[in-house]
C-alpha cells in the first residue's frame, strides 16, 4: 500500500490563499511542507491534526504571506494533517483513528495513519529539527496555554514563549509532541477557540518568535515566571450513559457552564452533574498509568456528582461529539518546578 503523505519542497499553488475545508482538493491528502530559510534546521509545525482546528493553518498563512517574497528567517517543515476531516468541519472522519493519538509510542493499533506519522517522524529525525511546535483549538472555555510531556528547561523555554499557563501531561498516548520530544524540544500549544481572531494572532505570534530565535535556552526558569501544571487523569463518559447540558432528559445532567469551570481551583463538593436514575459512578477517570482512579476524585450524594478533593480541570467542553471521541476533559494538580 502507498504511503498517505504528500511531500512538497515548495509551497503548493493556492496554499496562501486556500480555506482549511479546499485542502484535501489543493493537497491531495495530508502533506509535508519544506520551505528553505537562512538558518537551516528546520522549525517543526503542525496543523491541522484535528480538522476542525483551524487557528495553526490560518496562523501559518498569515506568516508565510509575509514571506512570500522575502526569506523566512529559519528552515520550516509544515505538516497540515487531517484535511479529510477539515473538508466537512470535523475533528476526525467517523473510521479514521485521532491524528494526534497515533504517532510514534502509541498504543493505539496499526494502521496507514500510524505508519504515515512514523515515516514523518522518520524523515525529520534526518533532518534535525530546531524545534516542534502543535497547534490547537479547545471547545472548551479555557486561557491560551502550552503543553509538554517532558520536564526539562529546553522545552519550558519554549512553552513559557507561548504563555505562562503550562500544563505537563504523559497521557494520552501518541501526541506528536511526546514523539517529537526524542529530537528536540516540543510543544503543544491551545488556541482556544476556532475563530477567534485572538487566537490567530497569538499563534501567529509564537510561530514568527520561534523562527528567529537562535536557540533555545537551556537554564532553569524561575519559579514565579509560569505556573506549571500536571494533568493526573482523563475523564470520560461512558458509551452506556445518555449525557446533555442544563434541562434535558438524560441520565447524566451536567451543569450547563461546565466549560466555565476550566483552570479553576474547585473545591471539594463542587457540583458538576445531576443524575437521573443511575446509582453507579456516571464518569470514568483514569490517571497516567491507565488506573481507574474515578472514586478518589468524584463521588455520588443525593443524585449529585460532586467532587472529592481540590482539582483544576481543563478542556472541560460542552461539544458532544467532542466528548464521545475524545473525552470529557482532564484533571490537573500544581507541579514544582524542577531546579
């Protein structure tokens, strides 16, 4: 079976001008960009790896418009991911696995996308990246942040660049920012919601600063400089239970500003969701290494979920399909920050 990745050494035709929904038309499918620039190693960005986030693409055009008749300040190698998906507005295609859940370390089983995000990973280890950059949108309501998977000072440099808010996360598998943090530091970086001009800028503004920086320091940032979270488990509701938001029918009524709750310190016996004849714990929380940890954060009293202890969501949404391919949203505790 061929390969699923186009490659170009220049920019296809149409690229600056394109909407996220005519890429799968331009392209022919998911594509790797190289564009040459006058430092050599290149920068990494991707895009697009969910297809209805639209803030890195349409970030990256505005940048490369401006370079169009000019040098870009360092080498960029653009991966623009699921433009199947981006076609009809989607997250991902009903059949197709989450582009950013398959490549390199995984668990996820094999398959053409799988392969495809190993045979990148392949040709940019020969390439040397200066630097990975993921971009993202939330549904959710949540600040612009970064993301890392690993704690080291290469990597903070770099995510503290995009904002002081940074979560440190080693699950879910197979992000493209855990693989590519084998060759060099790596970030993810949210946007917050698509089509928020704000967003687009910001992103805008992270790519421009990474190609021209010179490197990437690597001492220690100081404490008071970020504020650095861990994300300890992953909360899903279960195929089995009916879900909704406000006034509706279901066995599971979340509370219907649960978005709000997102990089908020709750207290314990906050209410996030009333239940409708189910007797059994209505989410599934699991912590890094797979542990149902669902009863040490959350319990059920007087046909109400509530919470157990201090936590911080994140990208707590109110999108429903979000929530059955995906998940509901992650749990964060404070991290110290190393010395």
């Amino acid at each position: 079976m061929g390969s699923l990745l186009r490659q170009f050494d220049a920019l296809p035709e149409g690229f600056l001008t394109a909407a996220p929904t005519q890429l799968a038309d331009l392209l022919g499918g998911p594509a790797l960009i190289h564009l040459p620039g006058r430092r050599e190693q290149p920068l990494f960005v991707s895009v697009l790896l969910h297809g209805n986030e639209t803030t890195g693409f349409l970030a990256l055009q505005s940048i490369l418009k401006e370079y169009a008749d000019k040098s870009l300040p360092r080498a960029l190698s653009i991966f623009v991911g699921n433009v199947e998906a981006a076609r009809d507005g989607l997250r991902r295609l009903a059949g197709q696995p989450d582009y950013n859940r398959v490549w390199p370390g995984t668990d996820h089983p094999d398959s053409a996308e799988r392969r495809m995000m190993s045979e990148i990973f392949d040709i940019m280890q020969e390439r040397k990246p200066f630097a990975s950059l993921d971009v993202h949108n939330n549904t959710g309501i949540n600040p612009h942040y970064a993301c890392v998977n690993y704690i080291n000072h290469g990597s903070l440099h770099l995510a503290r660049l995009f904002s002081r808010t940074l979560v440190y996360f080693v699950r879910p598998l197979g992000v493209q920012s855990m693989a590519f943090a084998q060759l060099c530091p790596a970030v993810t970086v949210e946007c917050g919601k698509v089509g928020q001009g704000a967003g687009e800028q910001h992103a805008r503004e992270f790519i421009d600063a990474c190609l021209h920086l010179s490197e990437i320091p690597d001492h220690p940032l100081a404490a008071r400089d970020l504020d650095l979270f861990h994300t300890v488990a992953i909360v899903r509701v279960p195929q089995a239970f009916s879900f909704g938001f406000g006034e509706q029918p279901v066995d599971i009524r979340f509370v219907d500003d649960l978005d709000h709750l997102n990089f908020r310190e709750l207290s314990p016996g906050t209410v996030l969701a009333e239940l409708n004849g189910v007797e059994v714990m209505p989410v599934e929380a699991t912590d890094e290494q797979g542990a149902d940890v669902s009863k040490k954060y959350f319990s059920i009293e007087d046909r109400l979920l509530r919470t157990t202890r201090p936590m911080m969501p994140s990208m707590f949404t109110l999108d429903e399909r979000v929530i059955r391919q995906d998940c509901l949203g992650y749990l964060m505790e404070r991290y110290p920050l190393p010395e």
